[in-house]
C-alpha cells in the first residue's frame, strides 16, 4: 500500500493555470475510475473537488478539473485565484479493497 | 445536511488503548459506507479502515492491521474505532468520512476530527 506520488509542492500566479499529478499503478491509479482530489487548507478538514476521475461535486467551481492516462491522474486549477492556496490530496481504490492517498501538494499563488 | 462528529480522543500511552466514536446525522446511515482516515501532525492523508452499511465488510490498512477495528451501530447512528497496542506512530487527527456511493473511496463528507496522542 504505497502512497501515490504527487510533488510535494506547485505554484503559480493569479490567473496561470497549474497542474498536479498523481502516479500511481496498475493496481490502483490505472486499474480504476475512482481517483478523487481533496483540498485542504491549514486547520482544516479535507473537502472533496473532484470524484470518479474528472467529476466536480455540486458547489465546487468549474476551473477546477480531473484527467488521467494510464497510472497518473491530472488536477488542473484553471484562472488560479489567491482562495485556491491549500494543500491538495490524491486518492485512489485499489485492487486491494483499500484506499490510498497520495502524500500531498502544497499549492502556493504568488 | 449531513453532520459527522467524532469524540473521543486524547492522549494514551504507549500500548494503551482508546474508542473513538462518530455520531452521524442528516442521511441514511446504513445505507452508506463509513471509513476512517487519519492526518498525522504536519503530515499527509492515511486511509485507515471502511465498514459496508451492514457493518458485514471491513478492510484495513496494513498499518493498523490486528490492532484497530472498525464497527458501527446503524440504531445509534454512530461509527466507532477501537484502538489497542497504540504505538506513537499512531498519533494523528482521526477523521469519520462518509463515502460518496457504495465503496467509491470518494469521501464528500468529513467530521472536523479527533486527536490522539501516543506518548509516554
């Protein structure tokens, strides 16, 4: 059960577009449409952004998207504003039966 | 709207034990899978353990395999974690999360936590 790899941080200015990936396997990432992305500011309980690959909960803005090809699954935050400074955090199901998380991005807007 | 609160946190020491518990409001509890998850200070998300709406399925990381058990009271409302043989690792905020649908490992739902400390 190896955590997902995601770099540890990005940045980008307001208005840049910035993407976060998330590699995983064939026993998890790409064996499997059930990749999520939370968001995480500081104090604060994780919130889910993205479902199922590429699907926004109702209430999450539209720049915020989902992707993935073979074992790596895409954020990518759109027209970043300064609200979007959090930590973000993959996840997928795996053949196990279990859930992993990846270890973690720190989003920085400059 | 949905409302996840968990209780029972604190410091333990070492090879101790606690039950964390985690009422639950808003929906159909037992139609819903119900997983824990944990954060260590200053660390990342550590998926712990789920438990089917019967309460019939369980899975756990390899982590915490043997020494922490999951469990539910659909009558109550309420998700439970027994923790035995604590180890100082195991210090984290704990979280209750509902899942989206089914077994999805999508989580739309979380409390606001519970922190255990693991220390002599």
């Amino acid at each position: 059960q190896s955590a997902l790899t995601q770099p540890p941080s990005v940045s980008g200015s307001p208005g840049q577009s910035v993407t976060i990936s998330c590699t995983g396997t064939s026993s998890d990432v790409g064996s499997y449409n059930r990749v999520s992305w939370y968001q995480q500011p500081p104090g604060t309980a994780p919130k889910l952004m993205i479902y199922e690959v590429s699907n926004r909960p109702s209430g999450v803005p539209d720049h915020f998207s989902g992707s993935k090809s073979g074992n790596t699954a895409s954020l990518t935050i759109s027209g970043l504003q300064a609200e979007d400074e959090a930590d973000y955090y993959c996840s997928s199901y795996t053949s196990s039966g279990t859930v992993v998380f990846g270890g973690g991005t720190k989003l920085t807007v400059l | 709207q949905v409302q996840l609160v968990e209780s029972g946190g604190g410091l333990v020491k070492p090879g101790g034990s606690l039950r964390l518990s985690c009422a639950a409001s808003g929906f159909t509890f037992s139609d819903y899978y119900m997983s824990w998850i944990r954060q260590a200070p200053g660390k990342g998300l550590e998926w712990v353990s789920y438990i089917s709406g019967s309460g019939s399925t369980t899975h756990y990381a390899d982590s915490v395999k043997g020494r922490l058990t999951i469990s539910r009271d659909n009558a109550k409302n309420s998700l439970y974690l027994q923790m035995n043989s604590l180890r100082v690792e195991d210090t984290a905020v704990y979280y209750c999360a509902r899942d989206h649908k089914g077994r999805s490992g999508s989580y739309p739902y979380w409390g606001q936590g519970t922190l255990v400390t693991v220390s002599s």
